[in-house]
C-alpha cells in the first residue's frame, strides 16, 4: 500500500487547521490538526535523515507562522492559501530527498 504524499498530507493539515480554528474559534485545535499532519509526514523523513526531518518541520512551522503577519496585510484566506501552497511544496522538496536517501545522512 502506498502512502499519503507529503504534500497532501502537510496541505490538508495546514488548510484543515485554519478551517477548525476558524470554525471553532480555538486556536489550539488549529494547532493540533498542523501537528496530525507533521506526525504523519515527519517519520518517512526521519528514515532518510533526522536533520531533513527537524528542517522541514521547523520549516512548516515557520510558515505557519508567517501567515499570520500576512494574513494582516493581504487577509487570512489569500494568507492561508499562500502559506499552504509554500508548505506543499516544501513537502514535496522533502519526499523528493527522502526519496533519494540524501538529506545529509
């Protein structure tokens, strides 16, 4: 059986805790679903590299947090699809390194 791709699994997370935050009105929920998506994307690139694995969750994390400085400026659903989007890709970064066994391993 073939597993969910990192992006889908990073970009449902990132758009899905904005949605339950939104909804909810509880920022830690929002949380919650982002750390659901990174518990199931961190353990393929830990296998190739646990300094791969620490960089792209710092990364997904930081983007995060980046939106919301952004969402002030452009609004928070151009904010969230934007951050979304960036964090999708660098998903895919990650399962193309995996994938290679590179990473700095």
């Amino acid at each position: 059986m073939r597993s969910v791709p990192g992006p889908v699994l990073i970009g449902s997370a990132v758009l899905g805790g904005y949605v339950a935050g939104r909804r909810s009105g509880n920022r830690a929920l929002a949380g919650a679903a982002l750390l659901a998506g990174l518990g199931a994307a961190l353990p393929r690139w830990t296998r190739s590299s646990p300094l791969l694995a620490a960089a792209l969750g710092a990364g997904t994390v930081g983007l995060v947090g980046l939106s919301h400085p952004l969402a002030h400026r452009v609004g928070p659903r151009p904010a969230v699809l934007a951050t979304t989007a960036a964090a999708s890709v660098l998903a895919g970064v990650g399962d193309a390194l995996a994938r290679r066994g590179a990473g700095g391993s």
